[in-house]
C-alpha cells in the first residue's frame, strides 16, 4: 500500500439553480478545476460519483459520457453510487487504486444536476436512498425521517428545538464566507425558528438545498506529489465506509449512527488518530439535526450532547474544532453525488491554508464524514499537511 | 499485488420475467448461491452492479439495501454503475480490492429488474446508457444504434443479413443447454429472418430481450482458496478496463469498437495471453452484430470476417473457440447489470468443469468481454485454472 496524495482540488464556479448548464457542463468544469490546480493536464483512470443522474436528467453511463467530453478516451471510467455518500464513495476507490499501485494519477469527481425536475419529482428522486419499498412508499420523505431522529434526540437527551437552529446559524455564518456557496448570506436564529415548517420539528432553515453543482480532486502518490507540486502536500491517512440497515425503522436507536461510528472507529484506527487530534471537519449536515448526530458517532461530542456544540460555539470558526467551514451542505448547497467530493476539497483547501477568509489557523489534520439515506452507508476520510 | 481467485459463483435460480420477485430478492438469491458455492458465510466487502434500477423501479443507495437484506452490515457495500458493462465494471473493483491487499474476501454481484416497467418505459431506460441529448432525444434507440452499426459492417465487409442470424442460432443452440436461461430453446435460421423487423437489418431474433436476473461471484487470493477450497482454482490473470465516445456518432469508424480493443490489449498483456491462447469465451451479445464487431476487437477474427465465425462453425460448441456457451446475452437473457458478472460465473464453470452439457472439453484458459451502450465502455478479463 503506497502513501496517497491529494494533488489538486476544485469544485465548479458557482454551485445553485443552474439553469444554463447541463450534468456534463457542470462536471467539467470542477474536473477542470482540479486538474489546473493539480498542474497536470492527463490522468490514468477516473470515478464519477453520482446519485441518481437517471432520474433527475435520464442519463447514465457517467463513467464513458464525462471521459468522453473530457476527451480523455479510453481512460478506465467508473461510476459510483451510495445515495448522498456518492461522492465519499467515489473518493475511497480512487484512494484504493493509487494506493494499491494499479494507477498513479487517478481522477475523482461527483456531480448531481437536481434542478431539472419539479420539486415532487426531486422529492421522489431523493427517496431512492431510501428503502423505497418500506418507507417512501408509504408516505415518508428525507425530512420526515430525520424529523423523526431529531424527535427521538429531544426525547432522550433533552436536545432543544433552539440548538438544532444553531446548527443553520452557525453553518450559514461560515458559507456566508465561501463564494462558491449557493446561499452564501448569513441567518439569524429567529429567522430558523420562524421559517416555514417542514416536519415537525424540522423548519426549512433546518434543511439543505436542492442544488446543481460538482467538486473534484486528482489523487497520486505522496512521493510524486513531493515532485510535481509546489504546494503543501496533503495525505491521506485513513480511509474507512460502513453500512447500516437502508430503513430507519431496522435500527435499534434511531439517533445513533452505526455506519458512521464503525467507519469512524476504523478510519481513526487506520490514520494512528483520534478525535482530539483533528483541526479541522466537513460533516453531512443535509438537516440540522444530522451535524448533532454525527459528532457524537465521531467522537467529536458526547453521546446525547451534540446539541450544546453549535450553541457553545465549539464548532464555529475560532472554536474547539470547526465544523463544516465551508458552509457544509446547509449553506454551501447539496449537489448529493458532488457534496462528499466537495468535503475533501475543502479539507484539501485548509491544509494548505489556501481558505482565505474561514482558514482555521494552524489546521493540519482533517476529517471528512458523507453519509447516505439516514445512514445506511458512511464513509469517513482523516488528512494531514505533511 | 496479489493474485486473485474467484472462490465461488452463482446465478439467481431462473432469468426471465420474475414478476413475483422484487430487486432485492433477485440479487440476495444469486449472492447466497455465490457464498454457498464459495463455502464461507462471511465477507469483508461487497459491490453491486446495477446499472439504472433508479429508472427502472426508483430504488438507488444499492450497496446499503443489499447489504442489509443479506444480513451483512456493517460491511462497506458499493454499488457501480457503467450502463450494460456494469457487472464487468463492479468485478474490477472487487478484483482491485483483493489484489491491493485491501480485504480478502469480497463478494461482488450484479443484478437488474427490467420488467416492473412497460416496453416504452424500459426503451427509455435504456437509452439513459447512449447520450440522452445528442442520441436519445433525437429519437434513436438501441436497436436502431445497433443496426447503423450493422448496415456499415455489411457496407464495408460484404457482411450478410444470415451471418448475423447465425449467431443468434448459434447462442440459442448453447443456451437450450442451460437450465437458468431465459429462452433455452433452439431456432432456426429461418425463425431469425423471418422474424418481425426491428431495426432494418435487425430482427427481434437478432436482440437480447428484456430480462430480471442476477449473478454473484465471490473473490479471494489465490493462496486462500488454496486453503479453503477443494473445487479447482480459477484465477484472474488479467483485467482492464477503457472507455469511448459515448455517441455512436463520434466515432471514426462505426464498426470498429475502440474501447474493446484497448481493453482486451491491456488485458492479453498483463496475462501475458493472446487470442491463441483461449478455449472459451464469453462476451457481449446485445444484438448479433455486437458479437461479429466484438470478436474483431478481441482478435477473434480478422478485422471484417467476424461475420464467418458463427457461420463456419468457429464459435459453436465443438469449433475453434466456443463463444457464449451460456447461451449469452441473446438465450440466457441480458438484465443489464447482472451480465458481466453472469460472464464471470459462466467461465468459472467451464474452467472448473462444471459446464455440464454445454462444457468446453479441456478448458484452461477463458475471457470475458462485457461493454455499455454502443461500447462507451469495455471491460476485459482473462482466466485460468490454475
């Protein structure tokens, strides 16, 4: 197993409502990205993670159609899929084929194109990561599910309605900083509170977006990367996805992430670090509620009081460990198959020290958390500047 | 890098129109036959193949849903997707997975359920595996992709309108002798011309149908199943993967497959085999054409002459080089993402000497050739017992 570097890292200019661009437009214009700040213009193999691109925009074979307008033919392409963790996944075989020596110079992006359909039918697309059969078909959508969770939190932990706002607070104040983010303005926590209801107890400023957007990253070896870049190397060390039962109602608690925590636990193991040792975090914030669940499976907050994070300012910028300075999915936008791609590239920026305005001081190592569905798959990655 | 061998191989129990199975059933069927073959009731890793179960019954996040129905969690579970290569594609991975030294015991499975839908619905899905904006909304289907493909092969070679109906006469000939395959039973030449026109030159009998199935292979070192196994080794001696133009309309030449012949290049290469060397085939039947212009690209036949092989007698059971003995694509059925996989378990039973009636005398050495769309992508593998 040969050390693996992130070479270079981009995401599209502008993630929101592109109208004007079309799946393949979007993903080319990150892959672009990436491969310019890389400061090489081939590669040997690429992923592609992606959600459903068939229902959203009838498209599939991304792999061939984004090598194709590449014009990077006949490199090997693949596509990838794991719900909202597309991109994560898509990410973790890259790392696997440069690390494992079949390729040096490996491609990663992740792109979804939501704004092409109505919002029921976006509403029906997403469901997808759900066990359709058992759950969306009987009625219940992404936020009613995690309204549940947040329900179950309240009742167990005392977890208050206000510190669930917190979250979007704080998550907006941090995007309001990202230019690239799709709602890059900051909230206040009367403006959650009294925004529309979506499910009890989750408002719409508790959610995130639909969003039209891509990241990318080029993996190589650390050592070639010592040789081909002048800037600050940054490795991956630990790389780790599990699985969880695809229905919510299978879980023995339902406020606690089995797929995140074993993914934790083994990416932690892999790296030779834990909790205390991070500067830096991207989470999947895709409700509110889902930030407080997740730093407990990380080890980031005790069980039952990942409420008090955001409302303690523990994981604002300036704080103990800076949660999702990017804005995360809340404010930055949620692309689903792009999002755990745009994680990496984020970490990538802050590691380097390249994130202007949000750089949190000194940060050396970082971790990314992408999950699918409710947590059904998980995927988490741990980086350090070497 | 390790060598690699597939440990055990299965196929759900019957292909065809499975209207009282869902998704799910069909591939934990085929995954339990696989893992029974194999002898273990544990893994570390699993991929799915699928290639667009979203449009076909609006169910993604695969490697989450199948995981769990097989009682698995928390393992990583990852679902690839490359239109009609899919099962080739996901076998890659597992196979890169276990070289790489990453886990030991993967499971890899495809799988595909085409008939929740009608015939317009399933046309449509399809088509998502072309280029939806530049091929499908103009109005061409795969069919009628495939017959410009054919009219150039008989422009430009003399290839006749019966060469092609060989080949589906040869496949049907084969598959009457497995017992899993949609339509096990033997046509005619003359059933084939005088069957209802699809696409002028093709013929329904010159097209894979519309198929519910899938297919599991289990994969681990070769030195592991020398351990734990007392049914002949199968190794995998080569692997690649290309990828082309993903419009048919973009290529130099319509008859020439540019990602078969890369990958099939790549693959003789790092088994150190060629053409020669084989005794039995299996490869991507879609439409009789695709047969005669794979086994061009493969080095099978003469560029131009891939239309004599089935003719001649070349590819029958008992020729040359036996090709698709499973009854390929054409007799055993084709559920889209299932195929390359069902490949890999076809190959298996010829080189272990399980193939029954239909068993290759001898067979040493065997191919797989699984390709998406009009050839966007291609994935080659090499096999020998060892």
């Amino acid at each position: 197993m040969r050390d693996v570097a992130i070479l270079g890292a981009g995401l599209n200019k502008k993630w929101g409502e592109l109208w004007s661009m079309s799946l393949r437009d979007i993903f080319v214009e990150a892959a672009l990205s990436a491969l310019d700040d890389a400061g090489v213009d081939h590669f040997d193999s690429m992923y592609v993670g992606c959600m459903t691109s068939g229902m959203f925009v009838a498209q599939e074979h991304l792999g061939s159609l984004m090598a194709d307008y590449l014009g990077m033919n006949p490199v090997p392409a693949t596509r990838v899929e794991s719900a909202c963790s597309s991109g994560g996944v898509a990410f973790r075989q890259g790392f696997m084929e440069v690390a494992s020596g079949i390729n040096d110079l490996v491609l990663v992006g992740g792109v979804e194109k939501m704004t092409d359909v109505g919002g029921d039918e976006a509403t029906h697309a997403l469901s997808a990561a759900a066990d359709m059969e058992y759950e969306a078909y009987e009625g219940i959508t992404f936020p009613g599910l995690y309204a549940l969770i947040a329900r179950a939190h309240m009742h167990q932990f005392g977890t208050t309605r206000e510190q669930l706002a917190h979250v979007a607070v704080k998550n907006h104040k941090h995007g309001a900083m990202n230019p690239v983010a799709q709602y890059p303005f900051e909230i206040t926590l009367e403006d959650v509170l009294g925004s529309v209801l979506v499910a009890d107890p989750l408002h719409i400023l508790d959610c995130s977006p639909i969003t039209d957007g891509a990241a990318a990253v080029v993996l190589c070896p650390v050592e070639m990367a010592r040789k081909i870049s002048k800037k600050p190397v940054v490795k991956v060390l630990g790389s780790a996805q599990a699985s969880s039962t695809i229905a919510l109602h299978s879980r023995k608690d339902l406020t606690w992430l089995e797929s995140t925590a074993k993914a934790a636990s083994d990416a932690y193991k892999m790296a030779g670090k834990g909790p205390r040792d991070l500067q830096v975090v991207e989470l999947h914030d895709c409700f509110t509620i889902a930030e407080i669940i997740v730093l407990e499976a990380l080890g980031l907050a005790e069980r039952g009081k990942g409420g008090q994070a955001a409302e303690s300012g523990m994981t604002a910028l300036g704080g103990k460990i800076p949660v999702n300075t990017s804005g995360g999915l809340k404010s930055k936008g949620h692309p689903v198959g792009a999002t755990g791609v745009a994680q990496v590239v984020e970490i990538t920026k802050q590691l380097r020290g390249e994130a202007g305005a949000r750089q949190v001081k000194g940060a050396r190592v970082g971790l990314t958390q992408n999950m699918g569905g409710t947590g059904g798959s998980s995927v988490v990655h741990i980086f350090e500047a070497v």
